[in-house]
C-alpha cells in the first residue's frame, strides 16, 4: 500500500486523494490538502518509488493506477480525483481503468500523450550529489546548482533528500530505467464520462491544441481552464489560484 498523508475534516464532501508528478510526494501538497480539507477529507499519497512508498523496478501506469485503486478501496469507496504531471496521467488511467472509484478527476497540467523531452538530466544531477558531504539540505542544493540553474526545482528535488539517513528518496534507478513509460501514455481504451477538468498553467506548453481530440475521445465531458503566470509547476507558483479552480470544480453541481 503506499504511504498515505490523511488530513481529517469535519466537512461532509466526498474525499479527495492528491496524486503528486515526477520526483515529487505527497509531502509536496501539505499546504493545499490542509485548505481544502475544510470542504472534507483529503488524502495525499507518496507514489511508488517516491517518498516513504515502496520501491519496485515496474513503474508503468497501469501499476501507478492499480497502487491508487488500493488506496481508494482501502478508505471506503470513490473519491474525487487530483493528478499533476505523472500523477495526472496515473490519475487518468485509474478512471479509465477504474471508473467506479473516481466521481470527478482534474488532471494538472498534462495530456494523455507521449511526450520528447526527457528528465532525465535532473536524476543525472542528483546521483551528482556527494551525500557524503551533506548535512543539511541547503548543502545538496549548492550543489545541485551546477546542474539545476532554476532554485525552486532545487528546493523541490531536496524535498525527498533524507539528509540523516544520506539518501534520496527516489529510486532513482528505476525511474531512469522506466523513463520512456513515464514520458509515454499506455495504448488504452474507453472513456470516463464524469466530470473531468484539465487545468494548465498558461506559460506551460505541456496540454497543446494538437493533444485536445485525443483528451476529448477519452474524456467527452472535460472541460479546460488555465491559470494565469503559472508554468508547469502552477500548484507551487500559484497556490491560491490553484487552489480556488480545483474547489469551484469540485463544488460544481454539488
């Protein structure tokens, strides 16, 4: 089962289960889980080979989307459904595959395509780190920064940086060798006919015109929202605009 960050609330909305993306944790979504659980239960889970959630040499979607099923089951039944990045595309195969456990999915940032640009670079520049040398996290960071200019992703990279224990808490050998299925979507059919939401950021190039069709086939009802001045990273650039898309959605109708 993976780790799972639960934060209660005395709201009667149905829960809501975060999926962080690539490199990330659940860790990463504490302060939008904490705002949103006035509405009702919010769940944040460390994927596979990330955080404090097992390490496996598969990391394909099918997996990633079975490891949510589980959780799902586990605390009761369907839950709305938060995916950014990698976690959006496990998040959309989960409702794909799944459809019973998800009443209503917003997938951040990402398209149910492949994708060319490799990240690579960033596991490069991590197994770069003399952790033999660090004892604190701005001392990783130092160093990081030959290979990583922007300081965000640094602070975000050393995020899964257990500095006691000297290690990454990234299996940063399988993600390298499941990089082509990261970067790839799954040859899957069907459709999930909820309400869907595919919110990007408007300075991200990650969900294109040319990728719309492709989402529409999949998911007939999604509807499309971009926030301003934020990238990929839009939940960490704009956390309240973030935030407020994701409540007026998940409010919606309800």
């Amino acid at each position: 089962m993976l780790n799972t960050l639960f934060t209660d609330s005395a709201g009667a909305s149905r829960p809501v289960l975060i999926i962080h993306g690539l490199y990330g944790s659940g860790r990463n979504w504490g302060v939008i889980a904490k705002r949103l659980s006035d509405r009702g239960p919010v769940l944040a889970v460390d994927q596979r080979n990330h955080g404090d959630s097992f390490w496996s040499d598969s990391h394909s979607y099918h997996d990633m989307a079975a490891d949510l099923a589980d959780v799902i089951s586990a605390h009761g039944g369907p839950m709305d459904v938060v995916g950014h990045s990698m976690g959006g595309k496990a998040a959309m195969v989960l409702a794909l595959t799944r459809p019973e456990l998800v009443e209503r999915l917003i997938v951040a940032d990402i398209a149910p395509v492949a994708y060319t640009h490799s990240q690579i670079q960033f596991i490069e520049a991590m197994r770069a780190v003399d952790l033999s040398k660090v004892e604190k996290r701005s001392e990783a960071s130092e160093q990081l920064a030959t290979h990583v200019a922007d300081p965000t992703l640094r602070a975000f990279f050393t995020q899964s940086l257990d500095v006691k224990a000297k290690r990454w808490k990234l299996n940063l050998d399988a993600l390298a060798a499941e990089m082509p299925n990261i970067l790839g979507f799954p040859d899957i059919e069907g459709q999930f006919d909820k309400p869907t939401l595919f919110l990007s950021g408007a300075l991200s190039d990650y969900v294109t015109p040319e990728a719309r069709p492709r989402i529409k086939e999949l998911f007939p009802t999604a509807r499309f929202a971009k926030i301003p001045g934020a990238g990929h990273w839009l939940h960490a650039e704009k956390p309240r605009e973030f935030e407020a898309s994701v409540r007026a959605f998940l409010d919606r109708d309800q």
